[in-house]
C-alpha cells in the first residue's frame, strides 16, 4: 500500500502536527509522500530534512516565536496604509523561523521521501506543487505568506503566495503519486460557531475557502483510496494567543499527541467518509486552562512533569464533560521527554489525581500523580498541597514537588478558553475565582 502524508496549513499553530507525527511514528506508520500547504510546509521541511519527532518537538520548544512577525521598512509605513505591500514582511520567518525549526532546503532537496510543497501562482490563479527536489527557502517562506499580512515573492515572472485561498490540503497530489492511503493532518477550525469582529471573520473565510475546497477535492476523487483524518477534537486557539504567550508550543505539541492518539486508538481499516463531517469539531464548553510544572527525582535522575489542565465551567445543572490535560514527562533515563496521551484530571474532595498513559520502550504504562489536598475547606489547589506522589506502571515512583516560582507561573498562566470577547473571558475568570480551582475540580 502506497501512503501519503498530507499536512494542511494552521499557522504557527501547525507546531501540534509534531505531537501527530510523533504518535503516528510511535504507532509504526511511515509514508511514501509527504505534502505541505502553508503552515504546514514547516512540517513537511522539518521532516524531509530528516528530522525525529523528538528533534521536531525539541526545536519548536526553543524557537522565539515572535520571529514570525517583522516590520516592513519605516519607509513602507510612511507612504500610508492603502498602500502598504503587507502589514509586515517575511524576513522573520525566512531567517528566523524556518532555521530556527531546523528546516534545511538542500537536505529537503535530496530527501529519500518524496515531497511537495503547495504554492499559489498568483498570475496563473493555480495552486502549483513544488516538488521537494525543487524547492528553496524563498518558496517555502512565500507558501507562508499570507495576503495581507504577507508580501508575496516576486521571480521569474511569477507572484508567489500563501495557496489557502485555493486549497490548504493537497490530496489530490497524493493520489496523482499513487496514494492508496491518505493521512491528512487537519488544524483548521470547521466548528458551528461564527464569532464578530474583523480577526474572527478573517479566520472565518479561511475556514470556509480551506474546508470547502477539501471537500470538493473528495467528491471529485477519481478513483477509491482509504481517508484517514486527525484533527483536534475542538478548535486551536489562533495564532495571537500564541504569539502572546497564553498557549505555549510543548503544550500544543502535546495536543497533537493527545488528538492523534485519541484517533488511532479508534481508526478503522477504512478509514473516514470522505464528506464535510471528517474535519467537523465541537464547540469547546466555556472554561479556563492552566500550567504547571513539578520537579523532584526518579531512580537518581531528575524528572518533571508538566502538564497544561483544560477545565471546563459549564453553567450550573449543566452536566460537565470533565477536566483533560495533556503534557509531558522529562526524564533523561527515558530517553529525554515522553509525551502523555489519554490525560484526565478526578477528585474525589480530598486528593486531585492526575492520569495519563506513556509510552516507554515500546509499550504504554499508567501515570499516575496525587495530590492530597486534607480536610480543611477554604485554601485553593495551589496552596493546600504543593507535594505531589507520582508513579508510572508501578514501578517507577517519585515525590514531586511545585515550588512558589513554578506556582506563581501556574496562576500567571490561567486563561479562559471557549470565551468569545472581553465580557466572557472576565466572566469565566470571576467564575473560577468565586468558585475556586479545588471546587471546581470537585463538581466534575
């Protein structure tokens, strides 16, 4: 069976197709052709230049992402908005970003895995293929560079330029190279909600022209192949989040571990019906998210873990649908960092419990982490218990502990999520902080 790889745009959101690839890898799949279209050309450079999964997540963790945004000339400004070529230019991303994740074009260009990077001519209207043997950093940069934010390339005649008006998955080039299997990795929001404002509007006709255009590409498929779709179960925060700091790149690439997973746990030979419910999301419930990091020992080496909590807060006598986390563990005797799949937060009034699974040498284990908060009403999680029993599969054991700089973080870290709009953020933020995190957790 010949598979392919497709890897649709998202932005800098595109860095949890790293924690995808790196399920898909763990679950032994490898592909014969791999396709990019806007953020997801990072993906697929990092990948022909030869990159592991670990190395991928490794790379978007240390990358500043303020490198994707640069200031165009102060001469550009001057001559007025209306005639502005772009609000920024792509300098930034070209010297920055694509080396900053690794992205090496002469070890693409000679890649033993076939690939192809999707461009738009804007002078022809056409989305074109760039196959990986051809590419270069500039056409890389210029699938990225969105209207508007963006100035296109100009050579050879050419107006290069972001192809997501036109398609943002190519799987019409996976077949054209013989694809009987398609795995496309889908980041673009398709959720009921239509939100106000000119940034939610502008992602709005992305979702539109990204979704609409996949789903005529499947009903215009010529001949049978099995689709495979991992997506996010609800919507990725947008890129401002990002580039403010209010999600952070380790928890969107545990994200993707999380979602992929959560896929191939339940996949079937034949995959997804090729209609507009395989890239369908849920509305994600109104809540908050927050961080935390907890350092102690294991076996004479240190060992961290991290995780990010999802914590819905639906209105009362509305049953909730639970709290999940996703995160990772860091411990050098496994091998650096181990990403957690399956996570899930339970109280039961007097400990909050931690549950994941990981996988070590070939072979999921259980994580456990207990936080025993006591009787006593009134102090929050934080303050009740800073001391938390860690065991994986029973037999590695730990006593972690979150100091007051890393529980500082955590409280800076507490965002809403699911909330549209100045009013609704406060009031999911008044709500924790009259209910409490403890109680919070506690009704779930």
């Amino acid at each position: 069976m010949r598979r392919s790889l497709v890897l649709a745009g998202g932005g800098m959101r595109v860095a949890w197709q790293t924690g995808v690839v790196r399920a898909l890898r763990e679950h032994g799949l490898a592909f014969d052709h791999v396709d990019g279209t806007s953020g997801g050309i990072m993906t697929t450079g990092m990948l022909l230049s030869g990159q592991e999964p670990q190395e991928m997540g490794r790379r978007w963790s240390g990358l500043d992402v303020r490198k994707f945004s640069s200031a165009l000339p102060l001469t550009d400004y001057l001559t007025g908005p209306w005639a502005l070529p772009a609000l920024g230019d792509a300098d930034g991303i070209l010297r920055g970003v694509l080396p900053g994740l690794g992205v090496d074009p002469e070890a693409v260009r000679s890649s033993p895995v076939a690939g192809t990077f999707n461009v738009c001519d804007f002078v022809t209207k056409t989305c074109v293929a760039v196959p990986h043997t051809e590419i270069d950093a500039e056409l890389m940069t210029a699938g990225m560079s969105l209207p508007l934010f963006l100035p296109p390339l100009r050579r050879g005649g050419h107006v290069w330029t972001d192809a997501v008006w036109i398609k943002d998955a190519n799987v019409s080039e996976a077949l054209r190279r013989g694809a009987d299997e398609v795995w496309l990795v889908w980041c673009i929001g398709n959720t009921p909600y239509w939100g106000d404002g000119p940034l939610e509007q502008y992602v709005h006709m992305i979702e539109m022209s990204a979704n609409g255009a996949l789903f005529a590409e499947l009903e215009a498929a010529r001949r049978p192949f099995v689709l495979h779709v991992v997506r996010p179960r609800h919507a990725l925060p947008l890129d401002p989040e990002f580039l403010s700091g209010r999600i952070s790149a380790d928890t969107l690439v545990a994200m993707g571990y999380r979602d992929a997973w959560s896929y191939l746990d339940t996949a079937h030979a034949a995959g997804v019906p090729k209609d507009p419910s395989c890239t369908a999301m849920a509305d994600q419930p109104r809540g908050v998210r927050f961080r935390e990091r907890l350092r102690g020992e294991a076996s004479g080496a240190a060992l961290a873990l991290d995780v990010t909590v999802e914590l819905p807060l639906p209105p009362d006598g509305t049953p909730s649908p639970g709290a999940r986390l996703v995160g990772h563990v860091d411990h050098e005797p496994w091998g650096g960092r181990v990403l957690l799949a399956d996570g899930r937060v339970t109280t039961d009034g007097t400990a909050v419990e931690y549950t994941a699974r990981v996988r070590l040498d070939g072979a999921w284990r259980e994580l456990r982490a207990r936080r025993d908060l006591g009787d006593a009403p009134g102090p929050d999680l934080w303050s009740d218990s800073r001391t938390v029993h860690f065991s994986v599969g029973g037999a590695v054991t730990a006593r972690l502990e979150l100091g007051l700089a890393d529980a500082a973080r955590a409280l800076a870290s507490v965002e809403p999520t699911g909330a549209h709009g100045f009013r609704s953020r406060a009031e999911a933020l008044t709500e924790l902080a009259g209910t409490g995190l403890r109680r919070a957790l506690a009704r779930d």
